[in-house]
C-alpha cells in the first residue's frame, strides 16, 4: 500500500511551533470576520463591542493573577 503524500500545509502543521502560531492567528482571524459580520448587520455597534472588550480584558488580567 503507497503511503498518502503529505500538502504543504499537512506537513507545517505537524511542526508544532508552526502549528501554535497558526492557531492563534487564525483564532484572531475567525474573531475579527464574527465582529465585522455583527457590526455590519448592526446586531452590535461600536460602543457595545468596547463595552464587551473592556469587560473581557478586565476578566483576563484577573484571572492571569
């Protein structure tokens, strides 16, 4: 049985620094396309999403210490 040939993109994820790095660009990636969507069709404005970054920065500098 020949063994299935590895994309480019299969082969970088096995490296795992490569893989971290891509996981979280694409994390920011995936939550700025879910913000741009909801502003665009006005289910959150811009004061709203600074209130819930506000809210959520507070929650991460608390829970790092």
């Amino acid at each position: 049985m020949t063994k299935k040939q590895l994309s480019t993109f299969e082969r970088e994820m096995q490296d795992s620094l490569f893989r971290e790095q891509f996981e979280t660009e694409y994390s920011g990636f995936l939550l700025s396309e879910i913000i741009n969507v909801l502003m665009k069709n006005g289910i959150i404005t811009l004061l709203s999403l600074n209130a819930v970054l506000a809210f959520l920065i507070r929650l991460t500098v608390t829970l790092k210490n």
